[in-house]
C-alpha cells in the first residue's frame, strides 16, 4: 500500500480541523454507529473551548489503495515551532486558506516554513459558500505570497480546489453551484500531487522525532516518520544525542495511528508515522538507528523562547483556600513534567518558592497556567516580559509582524495607539468597509495591547501578529499600563455602601460580598496614580431615621478578566493569583505603608 505523508497548513480558524474530519467521515475511518465530536481533531479542553489547535496530532485514514497519514498543525504563531519540525516528517501540504480572508500573517509563517522545507502545496479555498467569498482574488493572493517567498516554479504550479469544510462539499470549480457532497476530488488531489513516501525499508534504520508526548508509565515517546528501514519491538537500537555521543536501549512499544486511535503495533517501516517508547529521555532531533551503523540525521531547529514570566507559590492571604496543590515541590514537579513533552518551554528557578518560565509568546504561557488551574494548583505568576539577547555586542528584543482589520470609523485611534508602543507602518490597504494595516512592531509593545484594541474598535477589530526576528532593542517606554488602580488597603466583605461611593474614582473588579485582603487590586483608578481604598467599610447606623428614605444602592457592572486580559492589565509591580476558582490581581507588595515607602524610594531614584 502507497503512502502518502501530508500536514495541513493555515491561519488560524481557517478551518483546518474541520476539514479533517470531513476527511476522516468520508473516508469511512469511522464505524457507522460510531459518536463523533466536531472537531475531533483537538481533544485537549481548552482546544474544544477556544476552538484552536495547540498541539500537533497524527492521524491517518485509507482511499482506494493508499494509506493517508495527515499531521492537523496549530495556526498560532506561538505553537510555530511544532508547524516547522512537522515539515519534516511530511511529503506535501494542504495549504488552506479563507475564501473572504484570504491570505494572512500566519498563512505567511506556515508557508514559508513548509517552501523552505521544499515541499509543493495543494491550495484549498474553504469556506466557499461565504456570500462574501472572493476566490479569484485570494488564489491571486497566494501566487504573491508565494513568489514572494522565492518559491520554485515547481511549488508555484499549485493545484487549487475549491471546499466548504463545514458543510463537507468540494469542487475543483470556483462556482459554488458545482460544490458537491464528497471529499474525493481533494483524495485524488493528495495521491496524485504529493510523492510517495520514502518505502526503502531494506536499508538500515533511521528515525527522527519531530515531536514529543509523555506518558507516567514509559515516559517520553517521540513522534515522527521512518526516513528508511524497518523497526520492531523488542528491538535493541542505537540513539545518536544531540551532543553526538550513543545511546542504546530497547524499544518498549511502538504506536500507529488510524483515524483518532492510537494503536500499539509490533512493527513499522520506511514511511510510518510512528511513535515509539523506549528510551525515557529522548529528545527532538536525535536519530534513532540500527546497532552499529549509526547515522544521525541533520538536527531539527527548534525555536527559541521569546517571552518569560516568574510562576511562584501562592503567597497571599487566601493561599490554599480553594486549590489541593499549594508547596513549592508541587508546582516544580508539575513544570517540569510540562517541559517533557513541550519543547519550546525552559524552566530555571528564580529562588526556592518562583521559577522563571520562558515560552513563546502569551497565549503558549497562559494555556500552561490554565490546564495547572484545571488541575487543582494555586499560584502567583508576574507580568509577562520580553528575552533580551546579546547579539554582537547589541542588545536585541524580538519583533512582530502584526496585521490589523479594523473599521475605518476607528482608524485614526489605532494608528495613535500603535505610535505610542514603538510600531512602524508597512502598509495601509482599503477594502470594502475595513482598513488593513500592517505594522513591525516589538514584542514588548504588543502586551496589553489586545485589550485597548478591542476596545477601541467596539470588538469588530482582528489583530494578527507572528514573530518576525531579534532587531537592536529600542528606548520606547512600551508595555506599561499608563492607568493606575484601586487597591484595598482593608481585609474583609467588600460592601455596596464603599463600592457604590468609589464609583466616580474608576472602574470596579469586585462585587459586593467578594472577599478581599490589603494589597488586593480591586478596580482601574482612573487618573494614573494608584489609590488606596476601603472597600469593607459599611454606611454607620444611627438611631436617628432620616428624612429622605433610605435607598438601594445600584452599582454598575463590575469589569470580570479573563486570565490573558489580566496578565496583559498588569504592571511590573503587580501578580495574578490564579487558583481553580478565581483570578485575583495584587500588589507585590500588600502591605499599605510598605508600599508607599517602596514607592516613594522608586521615584526618588528615578
């Protein structure tokens, strides 16, 4: 049986996963009485909830004589490292892309990995029966983006079809009319356009992990493809290090996949996509090969971290309240299992109770903080901050590419707003009701940007943005709230009565009959010093009945964070407490009189 090996590429929300499992339905991988989700593809929760992809899945389905392993790839630049080492298990791409949206920022990123890896796309348009699709336009998109990318005359004769994933049609026409219930023109598509993968199971072994997983009970298990040779288990192989040196070991188990099952096997050659168990600390891009004919591959590059935060034992007032694993042993124990099957993630400690988390952007540090809050952990984790390298001598900080969407009406602010954080305008492209904006931008002046945008645009505004490189650092004064905050300088209930009287001094957190200690953030002041306030004090009690009757208090809606707002709200002086029920904001420093002291010696010395 031929093989053809495939990853699906795109932006994010383009409809990746929703393809596969069209052509997993369609392909009759499924039993008929067999429950499936939509978007079976991303099993993880927070994957169902955000309707994102975050980790890399294998799954492989059969057409006619043809085995199909297709590798589902996040579309978030911050999981771009997983998308590159993908390209090197896979033969071709399925390049999707908008039919309305067309071409954008992390389209860019994926493709150029994937033209860099030489491999030739096949361009499917989704999203077809938009009423706003424009196909034409958008595969004249992809022509550019591809010449830009200095691609080969072979990768730029792409076959191009045309599919609504959702509704699971396709045709190779533009004309919506010809769309029809079936995936196979796409199937024929694959089989004839992608080469075979490597068969020459007849020479000696090698295999590369391109990606990792972890298990308690065998440890890491590395995924990727047999580049050539037979493998079974039981078998005795050689792994060449990183470093050079030889390791050798016995292979546990050995996986497969079909459909959203991963099956143990007991044997696999040149062109599987496998994963195998054996050896507890494998790691990406070392070679698995025969006993003494040992041959490494080139080594995968794998990205570097672009963004730290501190995470730190709970020290608050309400520590172990409301999660089951508090101590510093505890949290350490829990990162770095993380780190067994994240590559992108470093972990070093920062003192005995904090270590010093560097991954590759925001959205990458908080979904770690969201599956440890799932999972019952309380802990304190600083404002997200920018890594600096020294390169030649010059201190360097990384840039994005961002593309903005936003309606014309708000224009004039968003462009104010990015001047301030230190971006530079690319371009400036009108279309029918929208401006788009492309801008270079540094990393550090993207946080807490997100929030000010959308408000700004009345939440019609799309921002995208993917890192770009590690440019000379600038003097900007970025990434700072300019707003100060309210902060409770008492413990206790917060009241009606105190927070109804503070509502002219800014934005309230907290409802009344919330919980709170000194320290404790509990609104956004609305000039830009802090303001230390009583939120527990309570309307004093006369005998005496006064003349007008006694009203309820009707307080506004208090502003509810989520867990990204909050760490994009915060200042350098400030932490989110994170356990299984609440985000709290806090000062470092909770202490009122502290506080101010610190305060006073920080601007002094300013």
């Amino acid at each position: 049986m031929e093989i053809r090996n495939i990853a699906i590429i795109a932006h994010v929300d383009h409809g990746k996963t929703t393809l596969v499992d069209q052509l997993l339905k369609q392909s009759n991988t499924f039993r008929e009485n067999e429950n499936v989700d939509e978007r079976a593809m991303d099993s993880n929760d927070i994957e169902k909830e955000r309707g994102i992809t975050i980790l890399a899945k294998p799954t492989s389905i059969k057409y006619k004589d043809y085995k199909i392993n297709i590798l589902d790839t996040p579309g978030h630049a911050d999981f771009g490292g997983e998308v590159e080492r993908i390209m090197h298990m896979v033969n071709g791409v399925l390049l999707l892309v908008d039919a309305y949206e067309g071409v954008m920022p992390q389209t860019k990123f994926v493709l150029k990995k994937a033209l860099e890896a030489g491999l030739k796309p096949i361009v499917v348009v989704n999203k077809i029966d938009k009423p706003t699709a424009r196909p034409t336009e958008v595969i004249d998109e992809v022509l550019e983006l591809l010449i830009e990318l200095g691609a080969d005359d072979e990768q730029l004769d792409f076959p191009v079809i045309y599919t609504s994933a959702i509704n699971g049609t396709c045709s190779l026409s533009d004309d919506v009319t010809t769309q029809e219930k079936t995936m196979d023109p796409l199937f024929d598509l694959i089989v004839n356009n992608i080469p075979e993968a490597n068969n020459d199971s007849e020479s000696p072994l090698q295999f590369q992990p391109a990606l990792l997983d972890y298990n308690d009970y065998v440890g890491r298990i590395g995924i990727g493809t047999i580049t050539r040779g037979k493998i079974k288990v039981n078998q005795m192989v050689s792994c060449v290090r990183l470093d050079g040196s030889i390791k050798k070991f016995r292979v546990q188990k050995l996986f497969g996949y079909y459909g959203l099952k991963r099956l143990e096997i007991e044997e696999a050659s040149a062109g599987d996509v496998i994963a195998i168990a054996g050896l507890p600390d494998i790691e990406v891009g070392e070679t698995i090969c025969e006993e003494g004919k040992e041959e490494a591959l080139p080594a995968l590059r794998i990205d570097e971290p672009t963004l730290q935060m501190t995470f730190g034992v709970n020290s608050s007032p309400f520590v172990g309240k409301e999660g089951k694993f508090v101590t510093a042993s505890k949290i350490e124990e829990r990162l770095k299992r993380q780190t067994e099957s994240d590559v992108s993630l470093k972990i070093e400690p920062a003192d005995q109770e904090s270590w010093i988390v560097s991954g590759r952007g925001e959205l990458h540090l908080s979904i770690l903080i969201e599956n440890m809050r799932r999972e019952g952990f309380e802990i304190e984790v600083s404002k997200p901050e920018v890594i600096v390298k020294n390169i030649d001598g010059v201190d360097c900080e990384p840039y994005e590419d961002v593309q903005i969407e936003c309606p014309e009406e708000n224009v004039g602010s968003v462009i104010e707003a990015l001047g301030t954080r230190g971006a530079v305008m690319e371009s400036m492209t009108n279309l029918p009701g929208i401006v788009r904006l492309n801008y270079t931008i540094p990393s550090r002046g993207l946080i807490g940007f997100t929030t000010d945008f959308m408000t700004m645009t009345k939440g019609f505004g799309v921002l995208n943005h993917t890192f770009k490189e590690y440019m000379p650092k600038t003097n900007a004064d970025v990434g700072e709230r300019k707003l100060g905050v309210l902060v409770s300088m008492e413990n206790g209930s917060a009241t009606a009565y105190s927070l109804g009287s503070l509502e002219d001094r800014g934005i309230m957190f907290i409802e009344p009959g919330e919980e709170v200690y000194e320290g404790m953030i509990v609104g956004e002041a609305n000039k830009d010093a802090d303001l230390a306030v009583n939120v527990v004090k309570g309307k004093n009690l006369t005998n005496t009945r006064s003349a007008g009757k006694d009203h309820t208090v009707v307080l506004k809606r208090p502003r509810q964070l989520s867990l990204e707002e909050a760490l994009e709200f915060i200042n350098s002086d400030e932490l989110v407490e994170v356990t299984p029920l609440k985000f709290r904001i806090r000062k470092k420093i909770l202490n009122t009189e502290e506080r101010k002291k610190y305060d006073a010696k920080v601007r002094n010395n300013k």
